[in-house]
C-alpha cells in the first residue's frame, strides 16, 4: 500500500483515535450500519459507536488477498491495495480457519510481527 502525502499527514497529525477532535470524527454505527458524523447514530439512536481511522474510506472492492498492511494511524488491518479498513483477516492454524478479530490483543500483535518467507 502505497499513503497518500495527505494520510501521512493524517497518520503524523495525530498518535491515535481518541486525539481526533470531535467535530472531525467519523463514526461506523454496527446496528445500521453507516458512516455517521455525530454521536447517537441520527439513522437508529445506537450509542456505542466505533470512532473510524479518517485514512479509511470503507469501500473495500477485493475478495481475497494474500498478505495484509496495517494502518499506519490505528493500527488495525487495512487492505493492501485500497487501503479500506472493512477487511476480515483470516489465519490458518493447525489446519482450521480463524477469524482474528475474535483473538485477544496479544495474540493479534503476535500475528503482526511474524516474520513472512517465501520458500522456492
């Protein structure tokens, strides 16, 4: 993935999500679903909004890619080749097929760091 001058600017401008002022955040509301700039979600009244990385632009085209990058702001998997945050990262381990948001954050910074190989 390849930033943009301006989210670099972004990803510099500020350590993590909490420090984005409140009348520049972006909300993903999980019970309707949308992109929401005001807390309650005006669409079904939910109060428990994600605040959203302002690098993610949620429309992620691709099915399946083979590696994946993380946001350089948030942290969280975004897809290598747009850049959106709406991905679901998948490892394979002994076999079976888990889904990695369902893994405690130890395990989760465990998978960032491994190193990757290509064997040939």
């Amino acid at each position: 993935m390849i930033w943009t001058e301006e989210q670099l600017k972004l990803s510099k401008k500020y350590r993590n999500l909490e420090e984005i002022p409140t009348e520049e955040r972006r909300y993903k509301c999980h019970t309707c679903h949308h992109v929401v700039t005001e807390n309650p979600c005006p669409c079904c009244g939910e109060t428990n909004l994600e605040i959203m990385c302002p690098l993610d632009h949620c429309n992620c085209h691709h099915n399946i890619i083979e590696k994946i990058e993380y946001c350089p702001l948030c942290g969280q998997p975004v897809c290598p080749e747009c850049g959106s945050h709406d991905v679901s990262q998948v490892s394979r381990v002994t076999g079976y097929l888990a889904d990695v948001s369902g893994w405690n954050k130890g395990k989760q910074q465990e998978l960032k760091d491994r190193a990757r190989y290509s064997v040939a």
